[in-house]
C-alpha cells in the first residue's frame, strides 16, 4: 500500500518530463520506471530476497491430544490373539512397549503403541478381531497449551544460551570467562530439560497407549457323583453334622446379644433380691421366740427347789393304813 501510491506519483513525474522535454534527468528518470512494476508485485505478496524474516515459529493450528485406552478381550487361544495384536499394530506402524504373560491360568497383558492417525482403526479391529470384548475404556488428554508453552521456553533457552556464547568471545579477563562458561552450562542443562520434554510430548501425541489384556475361558466346574455305600452314608453324616453344628452356632450367635442385655439387667436384680432375703431372714432370728403356757405354780417352785416336777408331793386321801 505504500509502494503502490509512490509508483503512481513516479509515473505521473516522469510522464510530466517526458512530455515537456526536460533536459537529461528525464532519461535517467525513466530507466528506473521499469522497476516500478516489480516493486507493485512485491508488494502483492512476491517474496523479497533481501527483506527481513520472522524468527517466531507459526503456533500449530490442530490440537495435541494424547490418547490412552485400556480393553480387556476373552480369547480361545490367548497365545495366538497375542501374536494377532502385534501383528496388526506392527502393520500400522506402531510397535510393543512391554508384555507380560502367565499360563496358569492363561493371561497376556501387552501395551502397545499405535501411531495417532491410525488409533482409532486398530482399536476397532483389536476389539473384534482377537475375541469376545469384554470391557474397553478410552481417556483423551489435550496437551496444547503445555506443547506450546515448553516450545516457546525452548526457542527462550536457545535464545539466552547463544547470548552467553557471544559474550563468551569478548570476555577479557578469567573471571569474566569462568562466570560465562558457568552460566552456559546451566543454560545447557536446562535446555536439554526442556529439550527431553518436548520429545517425550511428541512421542506421547503422536502415539496412542493401548493396554489389550486377553484371558482365557473359563473352564466349566465338574460336577461330583454322589457316592453310594458305607463311605457315601459317612460323608453324608458328615455334612449334617456339620451343617446342624453351623446352624446351632448361627442361632448361639444370633443370640448372643441378647444374652449379654438379659446378663447386663439381670444379674444386679438378682443379687439385690438375695441381699434383701438375707436381710430379712437377719431380722427375723433377731426376734425372741413366743412364751409357752405358764407352769403350775408348785411345779415352778419344785424347779427352783432342785426338785422335778415328778417329785412334787401328790395332793389327795392318804393311803390306807
């Protein structure tokens, strides 16, 4: 927009001159007229060679997602759908990351690393094509802005680290040189910090984590024949038995608790009551016994003489002479 307006006040300049017959400035005008044309293209959008660049790097327009998912597959032959798995992911361009297998009972857990373009296609197929899909689950992280941002403090470090080399070459004394060269191993260290970091990202967003676990099927319970005879009736005693003393224990233990309230409550009652009847029987021996009927009077006095009430003298006729 700037060149175009100065063209057109140069052309409209050198068409003045070419017509009022101007002396030899006219020419020389002119012969830089045809570097007008090339000025307006440039400035329509033609790349110049010798204009200034941008350094900064155009941020990414799509998001950086980091895909993990983990699927859990019933499978005949687990040794076999193992071999199928990497098969498939090998053929799309992703690799094993660890796997771990036992035969007893027969299980296989392998992790796997699928390219991201491809992640959604081998899940589907690892899904349908190994045995029967048990469960899947799937989580999507969006890493963008912590893409951007170790991006950005990369170019930073960079940046300050070439700093510091240039000061290194016009350093005039050894404790300016021994100050640089520490400052650009610390920059260096961070950097390539920084620098693992961005990789580990990238992997991560470029490859999906896919974690399949095949099991086998279950066998079915064989069932036991009843056995018949001496040994069959024993066993069947046997199991009585034990479920009658495991009925009786469920009841002891489902009263239990009320046991223990009964116990709690009943035991001070009773010893009140014992005490109270200990009392009472303390009280009642405390008590003088009822008198008897009086004596004859002589039967009293013969007792207090020493005598017995046999001997007390007989009252009536005298015997005969």
């Amino acid at each position: 927009m700037v060149v175009l307006p100065l063209a057109a006040g140069m052309a409209a300049c050198g068409s003045g001159d070419h017509s009022s017959g101007a002396s030899d400035s006219g020419p020389r005008g002119m012969a830089t007229a045809p570097a007008l044309p090339g000025g307006a293209r440039r400035a329509e959008g033609v790349p110049q060679s010798g204009g200034a660049k941008r350094t900064d790097a155009p941020l990414p327009t799509g998001r950086e997602v980091v895909h993990t998912a983990d699927l859990r597959v019933r499978a005949g032959d687990v040794e076999a759908a193992a071999a199928k798995a990497k098969q498939l992911v090998a053929a799309a361009g992703g690799y094993v990351e660890r796997e771990s297998t036992s035969s007893d009972p027969a299980r296989s857990e392998i992790a796997l690393k699928i390219p991201g373009e491809r992640y959604a296609e081998v899940l589907a197929r690892l899904g349908t094509e190994l045995g029967t899909k048990l469960s899947l689950s799937q989580e999507a992280e969006d890493v963008t802005g912590e893409v951007a941002d170790v991006d950005a403090r990369v170019r930073s470090a960079k940046a300050t680290l070439e700093s510091f080399r240039k000061l290194l070459g016009r350093a005039n004394s050894v404790s300016e040189i021994m100050s640089i060269e520490q400052e650009i191993s610390e920059r260096e260290a961070d950097l390539e910090a920084l620098q693992a970091r961005q990789k580990s990202l990238a992997h991560r967003t470029q490859f999906a984590t896919v974690t399949v676990t095949l099991v086998s099927k279950a066998a079915p319970a064989e069932k036991d024949e009843p056995r018949g005879g001496f040994v069959g009736g024993l066993e069947n005693g046997w199991h009585a038995f034990t479920a009658f003393v495991g009925g009786v224990a469920a009841v002891l233990g489902w009263l239990l608790p009320f046991l223990v309230a009964a116990a709690v409550v009943g035991l001070p009652a009773l010893a009140l009551r014992r005490r109270r009847r200990a009392r009472s029987a303390a009280r009642g021996a405390a008590d003088p016994a009822p008198e008897k009927e009086s004596e004859p009077a002589d039967a009293k006095a013969a007792v207090g003489a020493g005598e017995g009430p046999s001997q007390a003298p007989r009252q009536g006729p005298p015997p005969p002479a």
